[in-house]
C-alpha cells in the first residue's frame, strides 16, 4: 500500500516562505516520478512542480523562479519550496507520486 503523507503547510504571510515536505510509504521515490499539485477553492487541481527520476524538474508558470522541488531519496521523500508567497498561491497541496498516488492534501493559507 502506497501511502504519501504531506507536511509544512500553514498560514503564511505575504511575501514569506515555506518548505512542504512529502513522506513516502510502500513505493521508492528514487523509481517514480514525484510531484506537486495544488487547488484552490472553485478551481481545478493544477499542477505545482514534477521532479523526474532523470534528474529533471518541471514548474508551472505560475511558480517558476518562487519554487524549488528536490527529493532525498535516501529519506523517500519529496520537498516543496516556495518564497514569495501570494495570496493566489493559496490552497491544498497534494503530493503525487508516479502519476496515480496521492497524499491526503496539506492547506496553504497566504495573508495578503
């Protein structure tokens, strides 16, 4: 069993930052492609950032230049960084793992 366990997030302020970090369970990180989503109230879950076993990492327009993803494959985990934060950028966070696992969500919350 698959399980994907999100942390970090929170009521941050405008401007500020944040790390969430993304604990996997019953899959190796180091074989899957790892990723972040998000979505905000009404909308769709978008993709936030993908980190490609290659090495390879991929941003949404929206975050590129204000988000970092990395993975410690040795800790089977998964991080998001962010600064700059916006009030847009609010909303539940998923981590996904191999394009078909998810994590039950982690709220971001930024004050304007």
């Amino acid at each position: 069993q698959v399980l994907l366990v999100e942390s970090g997030g929170g009521l941050v302020q405008h401007g500020g930052s944040l790390r969430l970090s993304c604990v996997a369970s019953g899959i190796f990180t180091s074989d899957a492609t790892m990723a972040w989503y998000r979505q905000a109230p009404g909308k769709k879950r978008e993709l936030v950032a993908s980190s490609f076993t290659i090495g390879v990492t991929k941003y949404a327009d929206s975050v590129r230049g204000r988000a970092t993803i990395s993975r410690d494959d040795a800790k089977n985990t998964v991080y998001l960084e962010m600064n700059s934060l916006k009030p847009e950028d609010t909303g539940i966070y998923y981590c996904n793992a191999a394009h078909q696992f998810w994590g039950q969500g982690t709220q971001v919350t930024v004050s304007s």
